[in-house]
C-alpha cells in the first residue's frame, strides 16, 4: 500500500512538472495581458516597485517622472516610457500552473517576501489601479508572469523586466564628451592638455608639464577623456552642499563650442559636483585650414543647435543638483601634475 502511495504521489508530482514546463501551445490565441492599459497609458501616474522585499515607487510630478527615493531626482523618461509601452503590448504565449506551490520555480511568489525573486509591478492613476502584475523568470524572450489578483500565472512575450533598484531608473550619466571633440582639458592641479587640431590624434600636456620626462607617453591622452562617461553614484540638492569647500576644479573646451566647468566640493571626505556649462566661440574657418589632405577619419564634432542644447539640458539639471562620481574619477581629477612625471611616483 505504501509503495503504491508513493508511486502515485511521483506520478502526481511528474504531472504536475510537465504540465508547469510544457512547450508553449501555438495554437492558443495570443491575446495581450493587460487589454485596457494601452488606451489608459498617459494616466499612469505612478509605478511601484515591490522586490525582495524592498518597495519603490517612480512617480510623475506633472511633465517630469521622478523618484522620491532618490531625492525625487528625475528618472530616465526614455526608459519609463519604453517599459510602459511594451507593457501595454505584452501577449500572453501560454497558460502555465495556478498552483501556487509552483509560483518559487517559476519566480512568482510573493515579492514582499525577502529573498523573493519576482517583481511586483503595479501601475496607478491618482487612486485606480490600471495594472498589478508579477513578473517572474524569463525563458528564452519570454517571462512567465501573473497578476496579483488572480492564481493564473502565464508565459508572456513581448514584455521587459521592470528595474528593481531605485538608482536604476536614473540616468546615471551626466555627460558623455566624445575625447574626439576635446581640444582642452585643464586641472587646478596644474595639469593641461590640449590638441592644436580636432585632426590631431594625441593630446600633448602644456604649461608645467610640457616637454617633460612622462611615467606613460599615452598620459596626456587618459586626461583628454576625463568628461568621456562621467557618471554618478548618488546626488544630492543643490543647495545642501552650496557653502561647502571647493578643493578641485576641472575645465574641459571642445572644438565645437561646448565649455564645461567641473567643482568638487567636499562634505567629511566626501566629494559632490558641481558642473556649469556655457558656449564658447568656434573659428570653423581656422578648423577646416588644418585639415590634413589625408584627413580619412569624420570628425565628432557637433552642430551648433546640437551643442546649445546639450548645455541647456547639462545646466537644467546642473542647477538643482550635485553628483557624486565614480571613484575613478574622482581620483583622476584630484591627480597632480607630478603624478605624471617619470621618477616621481
């Protein structure tokens, strides 16, 4: 009898395997997940996040989304708006189990329990709820996925997973300077680099340490590119940090008019940018002279409409906010100009 009881219960138990991880059925209808969200989707208001435990929301105050628990620093539209938009457009490929016994294999359990590996997504408008969904482990393009309200779970196409930290809904990257559009870069230290020409291929140092002895001939070329990816791991208000030291400046000029101005302040260790950018004039007479006639390469540079506008969108959110950036960066702008010299390490 006992024998029998167990072989029954493996049976049971190999079912219900099967029945969980079954090929999709091809000939089901794909319907979409969620039908009404796609003709609701300018109502949504606010997006909450629920994993391992931890909960967010990202939220938008009138044109802009933020996220409060980054200070209600603006979150990266582009991305909002395209995790919305595949939401609406998810189809559902097959029904899966609605045991909720095999919610943990598939990462559907309950994402307010720690440890959970799901996400909870839930969509507002004001006080309705145009969506609670949970998204769970992905198979292939595909993400088994069910509602809260509901014990179906379903294997969805068309859908992204949805960030799960705060920070990741940021755009962590202040700017992104292309080295090929530098022609200077300059510390308070005392270290300058520079190119005579956007056609020049190496930066050369200048001042102090022009002509000098190097640790790395390649030196003055790690500088140049020292507003290349400038990136931040936290922010702070602006006017937190205002009356605080200024210990290093940085100063980056571009061959097509762009000026930036970078100011690290520090707080117990701790240092917070402050950037500033403006326009600067540009001779594309004198630029066009110094073509070499074997110049193959494009060059980088900007149109002027492209340049004014990434100074309007740096100093739009340069005016309300200090970042802190990467360690690297950090330790290349406070880098002396002996640092460089060979026989001074």
């Amino acid at each position: 009898m006992r024998r029998l009881l167990f072989a029954l219960l493996g049976v049971g138990l190999l079912l219900g395997t099967v029945l969980l991880l079954r090929q999709p059925d091809a000939t089901l209808p794909q319907e979409l997940l969620l039908p009404d969200l796609k003709a609701a989707i300018n109502d949504v208001a606010t997006i909450d996040i629920v994993n391992d435990g931890f909960k967010f929301s990202v939220e938008r105050v009138q044109n802009e989304w933020v996220v409060p628990a980054v200070r209600s620093f603006p979150a990266d539209f582009s991305q909002v708006r395209a995790r919305l938009m595949r939401l609406a457009e998810a189809q559902i490929v097959d029904l899966k189990t609605s045991n909720p016994d095999f919610y943990p294999q598939l990462f559907l359990e309950d994402p307010n329990r720690q440890g959970a590996q799901g996400t909870r997504v839930t969509l507002r408008a004001q006080e309705k709820v145009l969506a609670d969904i949970v998204i769970g482990k992905q198979v292939g393009e595909a993400f088994y996925v069910r509602t809260v309200d509901g014990t179906q779970t379903y294997l969805v196409k068309n859908i992204v997973p949805f960030p799960k930290t705060a920070k990741e809904w940021l755009t962590p990257t202040l700017t992104d300077i292309d080295q090929e559009r530098v022609a200077r870069v300059s510390l308070s230290s005392g270290v300058a680099v520079e190119r005579q020409s956007p056609f020049d291929l190496q930066f050369v140092f200048t001042g102090a340490l022009s002509g000098k002895p190097l640790q790395d001939p390649y030196a003055a070329d790690g500088f140049g590119a020292l507003f290349s990816y400038l990136q931040f791991d936290d922010v702070r208000p602006l006017q937190e940090v205002s009356a605080l030291p200024v210990r290093y400046t940085a100063e980056v000029t571009t061959f097509d008019g762009l000026h930036l101005t970078l100011k690290l302040l520090e707080d117990n260790g701790t240092f917070w940018a402050l950037l500033e950018a403006r326009a600067v004039a540009v001779n594309t007479a004198q630029i066009a002279e110094k073509k070499p006639a074997n110049a193959k390469r494009p060059l980088a540079l900007l149109e002027p409409p492209v340049v004014q506008n990434e100074i309007e969108s740096l100093n739009k959110i340069a005016k309300k906010w200090a970042f802190k950036l990467q360690d690297f960066k950090i330790k290349r702008l406070q880098e002396k100009k002996e640092s460089v010299l060979l026989g001074k390490r």
